[in-house]
C-alpha cells in the first residue's frame, strides 16, 4: 500500500475524548490520506468516520455498571475487532475507555504491521496498578495528558508520551459576551452546576444540587445557578429532572461561557474541575456512586486526592467532598470558606496551565507516524528474510 494512505480504527466513548481524538487525527491527516473506521464522537465523525455505532454506548462507569452491560459491550468490541482486521487498519488509536480498549488492543497486536496506540492514560498509577502488564504487553504506545502519568510509564520502562491538555490554553471568556448571549444581568452573581456528561452521573449528583440550590437560594436570592449540558440528549434529561424555575439557566455547549462568568463551581469529580480550576472559578469537587462501588474502589485507591487539579498540584487545595461527605450540608459549607480563593485563583490558574503544558498533537502525531514507518519497514525486512 501507499504510505500515504492510512487506515485509522479509532475507538471514543466520550466528548472530552472526542475533541481530543479530532485534534490529533487532524494533525495525521496534515500529510496523510486518512480513512477512519471505528465509533468516536462529532468531532471526529466530522473527519469522515462513519460510526459502527452510538458512541453514547460506551458512557459507562463504576465496576456495576460493566458486568451490567457486559453482553452488549461484548458485541460490540467483537464487531469492531471484525471491522478493524477485515479493513486492514495501520493504525489503532483507542481514546480513554482504557477497559474497553484493551481486549482491542490486545488481538490488533498479534497484527504486526498495525500499532496500538493508547489515547489518555489509564489511571493505572491511582489503582489496579497490576493493568500495567497488560498495557506494556498489547500497547505500543501511551499518549498521557499529564506529565506525572509519562513518569510513571519510564521508571515502568512503558513507551509513553507527554501530550499536555489542552486546557493549558484556556482562556476566560468576556463577561458582556457571555451576558449578551444568554441575556443575563450585571447585577447578579453566578454559580456553574456541572452534574457530569454521563447519563449515570447526571442521575446520581443532579438531585444533590439541586438540594443544594434549594437551601444556598434561601439567604441568595441574587444569585443564578448555571448548568451546561454537552449534548441535546444530556440537556432534554437535566430538563427532565430540574424544575423550571427563574434562578436556573441550561444551556448547551455552554461549560466555558458559563464557568467564565461564576464566582465558583460545584462540579462532579472528572475533567470539568480541571477547566474549571483554569478558568479561574474555584471548584467544590464532589463524586457520589452506589455503596458497592465506592467500597471496591476505595481500597483500590493509591492517591489521597481525586480531584484532577488537586492531583497536579499535589495537595488538597479545592474542597473534595466525596461518597459519605457529599451532601447539600457539606457543600453549602464549602461555599463559606471558597471566598478566600478569589484572591489568588489567577496564580493558581496560571501554575495549572503551566502544569498542562507539553509536546502538542503536531510533535505526537509525527512520532505516531514514526513508530508506524518504522514497523512498516521492520516487516519488509522479515518479508525479505524469508
């Protein structure tokens, strides 16, 4: 074949991911002819994939929720094995969803001219440690957001890379446009609600804020409560569940504009209290699941904290309230005492963007490319062996 043609089989079950799989596969595409086989989100079907299925489908979590869709996600994975060899892809890129990926990962390497490549680490240095077998067996390649998950791949002698986030370029949005857009008023005063971008989260957090909103409104009543929702199917199920009222906004796509204009944040632990951190709205970081979950996990963990910003920066900096301590009491007390990081947040936001800094998708994508000219070659020499 062409090495100017690839073949991409890409696996994406979530937008974060999607946006981050766009960016590097466009920066594939900068000199090469791309075909994409797989599912991934609208980012990346915006390149031309054409998905196997919903991408929606693989937005699970816990360790219940799995064994639950064991069956359907099982169907899934085999079909896109069949796809990805009946189309002889080059290049396998699996985009988070790390437990999803590896039995992927796993049958494309016995592939020798297809390369594993491994989008966002696993956090297989907060727990289950014992993955990183598998991942140095079946992966050729780790790309890691963070520059403290590449360390961890080194010293385990694991191919990694640091990519940086992307965040480490976030900016504010101006007040007046945010104001303009979604017609709100100068003389209130704005907190950003995130319940989560899964179903499954939306349905265990929402509830709790909205009892926190019932109780801070009391003695608040200049205050808005924003919530964004990252799709029209996550908007129409927080419409469903939040009761019409003036002092709550939804909106789509709205996470940045909305975080840009609030004093602070109750956000769902995952990668919105990183953005929200950079943007300078200090977040109340708060995770609840079911019981049996939280009690496999939590012996699992390695890290003290589990908020992403207090992880970069190595210390409890942001409120976490977690499982037990995860309620409309604590949270409204966490608000109190926030006000005293308004005056240091820009250092903050700054040391963070510094943190996420790293090689960029361009220097990846290029190495990516590599690593499979460089498998493209070794083959032709054992071809010649023989």
């Amino acid at each position: 074949m062409s090495t100017n043609h690839l073949r991409i089989g890409v696996v994406c079950g979530e937008h974060s991911g999607d946006r981050l799989g766009a960016n590097l596969i466009n920066e594939i595409k900068k000199n090469h002819n791309v075909t994409l086989y797989g599912v991934g989100g609208p980012e990346i079907e915006k390149l031309g994939l054409d998905s196997d299925f919903n991408f929606n489908d693989l937005q699970i979590m816990g360790l219940i929720e799995p064994i639950i869709k064991y069956k359907s996600l099982s169907r899934k994975r085999k079909s896109l094995i069949r796809l990805f060899k009946e189309k002889k892809i080059d290049i396998f890129i699996g985009i988070d969803s790390p437990d999803f990926n590896i039995s992927i990962h796993k049958e494309l390497k016995k592939i020798k001219t297809c390369k594993n490549i491994q989008l966002v680490s696993p956090s297989v240095w907060a727990w289950r440690q014992n993955r990183i077998k598998s991942i140095k067996k079946y992966i050729d390649l780790t790309v890691c957001l963070f520059k403290f998950e590449h360390d961890f791949y080194q010293k385990e002698h694991h191919k990694s890379l640091h990519l940086g986030h992307p965040f480490n370029s976030l900016e504010k949005i101006p007040f007046d446009d945010v104001a303009k857009k979604y017609e709100l008023g100068k003389n209130k005063k704005y907190i950003s609600i995130l319940p989560g971008s899964r179903e499954s989260e939306i349905e265990n957090m929402l509830p709790i804020f909205l009892d926190f909103i019932k109780k801070h409104s009391i003695n608040n009543k200049d205050f808005i409560y924003l919530i964004p929702a990252s799709d029209k199917r996550l908007y129409e199920k927080i419409c469903r569940i939040v009761p019409k009222q003036d002092n709550i906004l939804i909106k789509e796509n709205s996470m940045r504009e909305f975080l840009s204009i609030s004093d602070f944040s109750i956000v769902t632990s995952g990668t919105a209290t990183l953005e929200s951190a950079v943007l300078g709205c200090p977040p109340i970081i708060c995770y609840k699941t079911n019981p049996i979950n939280y009690f496999i996990i939590s012996r699992m963990l390695k890290i003290k904290n589990v908020g992403l910003p207090n992880i970069l920066l190595g210390s409890n900096y942001f409120t976490e309230l977690i499982q037990k301590d995860c309620h409309e009491v604590n949270i409204l007390n966490a608000t109190t005492t926030i006000q005293n990081m308004m005056l240091d947040n820009i250092s903050i936001s700054d040391k963070l963007r510094s943190i996420l800094t790293g090689d960029g998708f361009e220097s990846v994508a290029n190495k990516i490319l590599e690593l499979w000219r460089l498998s493209l070659l070794e083959q032709t020499r054992l071809e010649e062996a023989h």
